[in-house]
C-alpha cells in the first residue's frame, strides 16, 4: 500500500489555502483506486511549537502504480505549479500492517 501526506505551509494565506485545498481534495476525490482520503481538523500540533505547517491531506492508495496514475491526472497536473511555488511538499511512502 502506498500513502501520501501532503503538508500546506503555514505561509499559505488563508483565501489561497482553501481554494488550493479544494482543488487537491477534488482531484484527490476522482483517483481510480483511491482507497482513503482525510485532511487535518484544526491546529496542526507539535511538541516543539507551532510547525511550519497549517495542513495536511493524507491519501493511500493500493500500489505507487496506482497512485502514479493519479499523478498524471489533469486535475492533478493543473496543480502542479501552484503547489511547488506555495512551498506545498508531498511525501509517499510504502506501508505494512504491523
């Protein structure tokens, strides 16, 4: 199974983040394979203080293949520019139950 978690940096401006949100989330929403989406409620929490991020959209999907499919959606591929000028950084990553 693969994961992604995608951090929105604080800098986002609010009006900015929501329409920026709305779009990932739509795109997000229209992936074949999509096993689970969710998004942050609230404060993001850090031991140290306040982190560098305001939210975070997670999303898994059942191989990297799957999730590649995805990645060259045009809705994902429209926010491409967007998210790299914004400082939005994605992860994914490979899971196991334990």
């Amino acid at each position: 199974m693969i994961n992604t978690v995608t951090l929105f940096p604080r800098s986002i401006s609010p009006e900015e983040l929501d329409d920026l949100l709305t779009n990932v989330i739509h795109s997000f929403k229209d992936a074949d394979r999509l096993n689970s989406l969710k998004v942050s409620d609230g404060d993001i929490m850090s031991p140290g203080g306040p982190p560098s991020y305001s939210k975070v959209v997670e999303a898994s999907f059942d191989t990297l293949e799957d999730m590649m499919m995805w990645v060259q959606t045009p809705a994902a591929q429209a926010q491409k520019g967007v998210m790299i000028e914004k400082g939005v950084v994605m992860l994914y990553f490979e899971v196991k139950e334990l």
